[in-house]
C-alpha cells in the first residue's frame, strides 16, 4: 500500500476557515473573544447535565485547575489510575502532592472499584488521612465503572476528578463521561475526536465555579484597574484562533464519532472468532465508548508471536499502531509512589496494540489491516 496509514490524523470540517478569520477580521487574535465562548457553549449543549465548560490551553492544564479547586497541596495524596497516559498524574506531582495509584479491572480496562476501595483504607490506616481526590480516567473513550467509583468516593466522601480527555462522546448508561465528577476533563490535542490544535476543557458543576476556574486560569488577577494577585494564577486560556478550530470540529463531532464506532464495528467482524486476537469492546450495554482507538490483544502463546513483533512488521506496511500504556506504577518517574496492583494492566501492557481508527481510516483501509494482522498471527 503507497499511503501510511495512521492511527488517528486530525480532519478538518471545512469550516474552521471561517471562524479562523472571523477572528482575524475583527482583530480578536488575542486569549478569549467570540470563539472562546461559543465554543464553550456548543460543548455545554453537547455533555449535557447542566454542566458549565471553560476552554483551557490542554486537558493537562484542566486537570491541574481541578486539582487546585479541590484543595490538592503539598503533602496530600490523590488516588490516580495506574494505566493512562503521564498526564493524568503530573499534574498532582505539580501541586507537591502525591499520585497513588490503582490498577485496572478486566471489563473496561479502567480504574478497578474494588482496589479504590482496598487503597483508600489503606491510604487512611498508613498516612492518618483520607486521599484528596479521585481521579479515574476513560481509557481509549472506554467509560470507567464511573458509577461504583463514584458510590465509593461518595462513602468516604472524597471529590472525583474525572479524566475523559479520550472519551469525548463516550456514555454510561445513556449520560455523557465527564459529568460524573465533580469535575471533568477534555482535550482537544491533534488526534483525540475533535482538535483545536491543542486545547481543552474543563467541565464544572455550575456558574460560579465557572467563574472561578476563569479566574485562576487568568493569572489569577483580581478586579482592580491595576494588576493586583493574591492567589497564584496560571496562563491557561484556550486562544480565539484555536476556539475558532474548534467550532468547525463540533460541526463534525458526531459524524467522528459515528465513524469511530463503524471502524470498531468492522474490526469486531472481522476478528471474530480469530484465536489468539482479542479486540476491546462494551462489556454490556451500559457502555458506549466511542472508541478514539480500537484496541486488540495478542496472545503470544496462540499466535507465535507478540505485540511488539506485529507492531514492527504493520510498520514495514505502511500502518501506524501503538504499544498499550505503560502502566505509571511502572514509570521510572513513579517508582516509590504507593500503589495497588493487580497484574492487569501489566498483562495488557504486554499484550496490547492501538490500531488505527481516526476519521480518515477507509473500510478498504480497515481490511487491509486486517488482512496484515492476520497474516503476522495465523502461521
């Protein structure tokens, strides 16, 4: 095949443009300005809830002003999912406090319920005091078990910081992930459903906070005519270039997410029945994922060979996958950091590729990866 084929190219609806220069037309190049707040309003209108949306310059910097409204500070610990990108537990690092972190169960690949449980206690019986917050993520747009999770937080009253920076689109039982917590994340980066280029959101409970979050992501300036900051702030504000962007993207939100979905939906087919290949899909009905990437694993024993070797090989084809997450309790960066695991998401790990599933992937393009898959796996 003479084109590469990549896991997931930003594609664009055709009418960023003419945001883009609505906003250089009327000189507002500058952080904030029309595009800023209708796009936070189109992503209000989409999770639902009655949430309240600040545009942010990245999901990680919308993590880091949740953590802050939640009191996260030196010396505290915040129960973070093992199995996710750096960027769901750096910020906590930022704050002086410390990630513990929690390995997944088998159904959803996300924080594991029953091992929140076990390390809260144990946190509680260790340090004297409770974690300061929660922060599971929706791995690959797979909800978490967000509702046991939040039953827990609940019990011991500790605040969810929820991380769908991959799941924009994605629903538990028929309510968008996001709007679970207290508070959620969106990114926006170059290959997640929609982008603005770079860019997130922070999704929270009401106006004020809104308010709020604007306020520490602004420098933290109060309402003087001369600058004056007596909390520190950040330079967090998404521009109204990149809000422009991202007002054309959520022209294309849903057919993204549908194709998504489709590209899954072959994959499932035609894997189906294949031994030694397994592809990562809804365990019931509860979940509906919108499957930012499509997920398989490689059973080395069945097929002859493991991940990494199919990876290289799909690479020689002109087919961009990716290794699973290396777990964070795994990280270097992390390594004295408390942790409860389980075994799962070094298994996965091990086992695992990303194979593409992003707007441009064709039907011809999905057999064709197939067809390599199977030709690395079935000797």
């Amino acid at each position: 095949m003479d084109k590469r084929i990549y896991l997931c190219l930003a594609h664009m609806s055709g009418k960023e443009q003419a945001f883009i220069k609505e906003a250089f037309d009327t000189n507002w190049v500058v952080p904030l300005g029309p595009n800023v707040n209708a796009f936070e309003d189109e992503l209000k209108h989409f999770v639902g809830q009655d949430k309240e949306v600040v545009a942010l310059s990245a999901g990680t910097a919308a993590i880091h002003l949740g953590l802050i409204q939640l009191g996260v500070g030196a010396g505290d610990e915040v129960i973070c999912q093992s199995f996710t990108f750096c960027a769901s537990a750096n910020p906590v690092a930022y704050q002086g406090a410390k990630p513990v972190f929690v390995d997944s169960e088998e159904d959803t690949w996300n924080m594991d319920p029953v091992l929140l449980e076990e390390a809260i206690k144990d946190r509680i019986a260790k340090t004297g005091k409770k974690p300061k917050a929660i922060l599971p993520v929706h791995l690959y747009g797979m909800p978490a078990r967000i509702d046991e999770i939040c039953a827990i937080a609940a019990k011991y009253d500790i605040p969810v910081l929820e991380d769908a920076a991959e799941a924009l689109g994605s629903e538990f039982k028929g309510r968008k992930c996001g709007t679970f917590g207290t508070f959620g994340v969106l990114s926006f980066n170059g290959n997640k459903m929609i982008t603005t280029s770079g860019g997130g959101a922070l999704i929270v409970p009401d106006e004020s906070t809104k308010k709020q979050t604007m306020f520490y992501a602004t420098q933290a300036r109060e309402p003087f005519p001369h600058y004056q900051h007596e909390k520190i702030g950040y330079n967090y504000r998404m521009s109204n270039i990149c809000a422009g962007i991202g007002r054309g993207q959520m022209t294309v939100l849903d057919e993204h997410i549908a194709h998504h979905r489709h590209v899954h939906a072959l994959y499932e087919k035609a894997f189906e029945g294949v031994d030694g290949i397994t592809l990562k899909s809804n365990p019931d009905g509860r979940f509906n994922a919108n499957y930012w990437l499509s997920t398989i694993l490689i059973d080395p024993v069945k097929t002859g060979t493991n991940y990494d070797e199919v990876r290289c090989k799909l690479d020689e084809q002109g087919i961009e996958t990716r290794p699973l997450w290396k777990p964070m309790h795994l990280q270097p960066v992390y390594a004295t950091n408390p942790c409860y695991v389980n075994g799962v998401s070094e298994r996965l790990f091990n086992m695992g590729l990303c194979i593409p599933a992003g707007p441009w992937v064709t039907d011809e393009d999905v057999a064709y990866i197939v067809e390599q898959i199977k030709g690395c796996c079935m000797k």
